[in-house]
C-alpha cells in the first residue's frame, strides 16, 4: 500500500508541475488539499482526484494541449468548481 501511495504523489507531482508553474506566473497561491487534520488516506484519495480531472481535461483539450496555459485555466476553474 505505501508503494501505491508513493506512486500517486509523484504522478499528482508530475502532472501538476505546470499547474503549479502557472499559479505562481499568474500570482496565485495553491489551495492546498491538505488542509486541517485529513488522514493520509483521505489525501492521496484527493491526489488521485485531481490526477483523475487532470487528465479527463487533457484528454479531451484537442488542440488546446498545445496551449498548456489554457489547460491549467481550466484544471484551475473545474479544480474550484463545488456543486451547490
């Protein structure tokens, strides 16, 4: 199980590295997803989470993988999106 956990983090680290990029050029500060007391389990289940709608963007982008600010823009918007 620590394997898997493992894995995730550098997975969610190497996807994310361009996120992460385009938040700091644009000035923003990640909301980080391990905030307060969640247990690790809890935390890499969000990892995997956001792996997950990361690639489904990049899946679908067509064109716009060659305009990977525009990818993270709308990682960034889904990312914040919470339903009512």
């Amino acid at each position: 199980a620590e394997s898997r956990k493992d894995g995730i983090h550098r997975m969610h680290t190497h996807l994310l590295s361009g996120y992460e990029n385009w938040l700091s050029v644009i000035g923003e500060q990640r909301v980080s997803i391990g905030v307060g007391c969640l247990e690790q389990r809890s935390l890499t289940a969000k990892k995997l989470h956001e792996c997950c709608l990361y690639l489904l963007i990049w899946g679908e982008a067509a064109n716009l993988r060659f305009m990977p600010e525009m990818c993270a823009f709308i990682f960034h918007c889904a990312r914040e999106h919470r339903p009512g």
